[in-house]
C-alpha cells in the first residue's frame, strides 16, 4: 500500500531556526530519504511557501472557465509545506519512517493513497 | 527545545505586537507585555505542549500581564489620560485575521514616522517588530550598540509624542501607507546590500530581516502584485550574495561572477512569486524592477542577457520614476545594446546630477577603459575613490587604476 506522509507547520518557523537546528531537520529528511531511495521508488516535495500560490476556484456553471483567485486559501493556521509517499509494508512500517523527519515545529499526518501516477524529480 | 520555542515566538512576534499596541496604544508596553508572556510560554509550552494556535495563547496571555502592569504602574494614569475610552478588547480565541492585517500594517506605518530619519525607522522596526536585539542593530548599522540604543530610545520616544490615527485604515489610507512600508523594507535591503561606506559590501543581517518583512506583507496581502514583486526583487538581490564578494573581499561585478554560487531556491521562488504578480498588474515600480532583476537570474550566461528587454523596462521604470540613477542604468543596459561610446555619451546629460554618485563615476571609467581612453578612465576611477567607497568596492576600483596605469605604461 502506498502511504503519503504529508508535512503541515506554519510558515517561517523553520527560517527562524539557528542554523544548527535547521540542520538536525534537514539531516532527518537526507536520512529519510537515503532510506527511502534504498528500498524502491517514492517521491517527495517541498511546496514554496503558501504566498506564492494561486486559488482556482470551480465554475458556477458548466460553460464558465473555472475563477482564477489570487492568493491561497484565506489564513489556515497551519499550513500544507510539502509531502512524501511511498509504497510500505502497512501503517506501521509508514510511520517508523515517518519518525525520521518529526520535529516539534511540524505535525505529520500518514495517509493511505487510492490511487497514484507520474514519475517526477528534479535533480 | 528553547530554539524551538524562539522561533515560533520570533514567528509570532509581529502580529503579537502589532495586536497589543492596538489594544495598549504603547508600544513599549505592547513589548513588555509580550516578553512576559513569551516566558510564560517557556514553562507551561514546556510541560503541556505547544497550544494548536500559539498566537491566540500568546495574545491572551500578553494582554493579561500588559493589564496587570497597568494597574500596579504609575503610567496607567499617563495612558488612561491620553486615551479616555475603554482598552479594545482581543478577540478571545481566533483573532480576526482581518483585523491582524490592520494592526500590522499599522504598527509598520507608526515605525515609518515621518518625524523620524530612513535609518531610524529602520532600526525601530528591526527593534519593535522582528525583536532583533540592539546590539544585532548596531552591528547591523555599523555603530556602537550604546549610540543604537540612545537613537532607538529617542526615535521611541518621539514616536510617543507624536501618535500616529489608530483608527482603522480607510482603502486609501491603507493603499499610501502600503507604498510607504514598501518603501521602507525596500530601502533597509538596499542599506544591507550596498553599505552607504565601511568596511564592509554586504550586511546580510539586514537583508534577511528585509526580505522578512517583505514576506510578512505578502503573507498580509497575497493580492498584491507590488509587494509580491518586491519580495521577488529582494529574494533575485540576495540569491546572488556568495557569488558578489571573492575570496580576497574584493566586489565582483555581475559580468564576472560565478553563476553557479547564485542561490537556486531564493530565484525559483522569486520567479513563482513574479509570474503571480505580472498576473495583477505590468507597471508597478516593483514589478518592473524585479522584471530586470529575473532576467538577469534566468541568464545562463552574462552574454545571454537579453540587454533588450532589461533597457525597454529601465525605460517603462524612467516613466513612472524619472530620477538620474534610473536614467544611469538604462544607459549601463543601452552600453550593452550600442556600445561604450554611446554610453559614453549618454552619460553626459548625468554629469550634473550625479557629480557625487560614486557609481556613476564607476561606469564611466569602466566604459572609458573599454574604448581605451585610459588616462580619462584613471581620473573617473580616481573620483570613485574620493567619494567614501566600501573597501570591496575600494579594492575593485584600485585594481582597474592599476589596469589602465599598466596599458598606458605600454604605449
């Protein structure tokens, strides 16, 4: 089963880190990473921050063009910044990786994925 | 777990402030109060866990202590007095994020008051709203920390006597006031990016904190495409910074730097954030100079510069700020397009005007050793030299004099 191990947090927290502790977070994604490289196929993203986004809202109707809105959704506390996924073993194995990259200023959710595509990197 | 924990309060600092100098209407108390309550944060955060919305906590517990201290202080009857009304209430859990945007806005537009100098608005909202501590600003600024906490205290205090509306801001209000805290972002990166004089060329402390703030106006207003292409110019400025300065300290001009030293994240973002703010609208002053800003960034090579498309922006830029450092580097891009001696010439309309911009006398020299009038070439660099350049700057102009010295020696 694939799981996404999705990563949400606010914004500029993780800017406002001493170099040090940017770092220990940094070296917890290589480590995942490493791993993850090491036994198949994932992918991983980090979104830019939230600001540079653009919201595409649905058509009223079925003629319209979907409503392009500039900015992203109006301030969530917390916000999506980016995601792994993976095919796992179960929710268990999941989550021993998803232990690699947990830090107290983000929250990580594992989720079971219905359906995947696509083939995506860029380095 | 105390970095941890700065960083969120680092992350909070500014809508925190600006919210609770709405409610007190004083900002040193606005900063006492939240020092308080970040401490208490410390402990309980520590045991029970960070809350879901930090701020909310923080903002509650500021507002309570900044309450205390006004009942057991002596100032209360000072601010009661200058405000009879009732303190505003906070929003109890989730503040308004409306509201947020004005109180932030406005704190920013009470630290660009206008009794007070560029440089001290500056160093008042380092201060006030990033809570970067006074001897970060000295260092910033180049000055003893005592002579930065003297002017710091003086901007504070006029700023007291002084008291900007506190009402909330009408759309035109808030639009000059907008360009105003635009401006002063803008002219902070430029103080960290090219020192007025000094030893040093960079002063990045001041550039980050300006990007910063930057950011915080985005995040306030994802609508506007002025200040999201003020954020893009400033990340395209600061992606080039390892590559502007080599390994003897000396400045390295655009052409002769190292491509692959540019920071590749800053410019994707900047880029994500342009293309969203070309959408909004093509004529702002920070559309167009972040514009000339990504061409630069998105060519490969200094020869692959579309010089074309950055002189017909210095041109759309000359329109909406007809002043003669625009004008200098619309010549500097036309120098590229029809040669040093058009430029040359061209730069003559400038003599009068920029007589004291060390800059101007830079690309003159420049342009006068490409045709190869080297005696003329030594006298503009030698005029660099009397106008206080930094010593990077310093090092550069010296070895173009030694450069000419050389060829005229070989004639």
């Amino acid at each position: 089963m694939i799981y996404a191990i999705t990563i949400y947090g606010e914004p500029g927290v993780f800017e406002a880190l001493p170099k040090e502790r940017q770092d220990d977070v940094m070296s917890g994604h290589g480590a995942l990473q490493d791993a993850l490289k090491n036994r198949g196929a994932f992918v991983s993203m980090k979104l830019m921050p939230p600001t540079s986004a653009v919201m595409v809202e649905p058509a009223r109707n079925d003629s319209a063009a979907p409503l392009i809105v500039d900015g992203p959704f109006a301030e969530t506390k917390e916000n999506f910044l980016g995601f792994y996924a993976a095919d796992f073993k179960d929710l268990d194995e999941a989550l021993e990786y998803a232990k690699m990259i947990s830090s107290p200023i983000a929250r990580l959710e594992v989720r079971p994925v219905a359906w995947a595509g696509g083939a995506l990197s860029s380095d | 777990m105390s970095d941890w924990l700065d960083a969120t309060f680092a992350e909070q600092r500014p809508r925190a402030i600006a919210a609770l100098t709405r409610v007190f209407r004083d900002i040193d108390l606005a900063e006492e109060a939240f020092a308080e309550a970040c401490v208490k944060a410390l402990i309980v955060w520590g045991t029970d866990g960070a809350p879901r919305d930090p701020l909310a906590w923080l903002l509650t517990t500021a507002r309570n202590a900044g309450l205390d201290h006004l009942r057991k202080s002596q100032r209360r009857a000072a601010i009661l007095s200058r405000h009879s009304e009732e303190f505003q209430p906070l929003p109890a859990e989730t503040p308004d994020p409306d509201e947020l945007r004005d109180d932030v806005l406005r704190l920013l537009f009470i630290c660009c008051h206008p009794e007070l100098d560029r440089q001290d608005q500056i160093a008042v909202a380092l201060r006030v709203i990033l809570g970067l501590s006074v001897a970060e600003i000295a260092s910033g600024f180049l000055v003893k920390p005592k002579t930065m906490e003297q002017r710091i205290t003086r901007a504070k205090r006029k700023i007291a006597e002084n008291p900007v509306a506190f009402e909330t801001p009408t759309p035109q209000e808030r639009g000059v006031r907008l360009s105003e805290v635009s401006l002063m972002i803008y002219l902070m990166f430029n103080e960290g990016w090219s020192t007025s004089s000094g030893p040093v060329q960079m002063k990045l402390t001041l550039c980050e904190e300006a990007i910063r703030l930057a950011r915080l106006l985005v995040r306030l207003f994802p609508a506007m495409g002025e200040q999201s292409a003020l954020l893009a110019l400033l990340l395209l400025q600061h992606a080039r910074r390892h590559a502007r300065i080599d390994g003897d300290g000396k400045l390295v001009t655009l052409d002769d730097q190292d491509r692959s030293l540019w920071d590749r994240s800053n410019i994707a973002e900047a880029m994500a954030l342009l293309q969203k703010a070309q959408r909004i609208n093509h004529r702002g002053i920070y559309i167009i100079q972040a514009t000339i800003a990504a061409a630069h960034a998105s060519a490969a090579t200094s020869e692959k510069t579309d010089w074309a498309l950055i002189e017909s922006h210095y041109a759309a830029l000359y329109a909406l700020q007809p002043t003669p450092v625009v004008r200098l580097n619309q010549i500097a891009a036309q120098a590229k397009l029809h040669g040093p001696r058009f430029a040359i010439n061209a730069l003559e309309t400038l003599t009068e005007d920029l007589s004291t911009y060390r800059w101007f006398h830079a690309m003159r020299g420049g342009l006068l050793q490409e045709i190869g009038d080297h005696r003329a070439a030594i006298a503009a660099f030698e005029t660099v030299l009397t106008l206080t350049p930094t010593a990077p700057e310093r090092a550069a102009v010296t070895d173009k004099i030694a450069i000419s010295q050389n060829e005229l020696g070989h004639l």
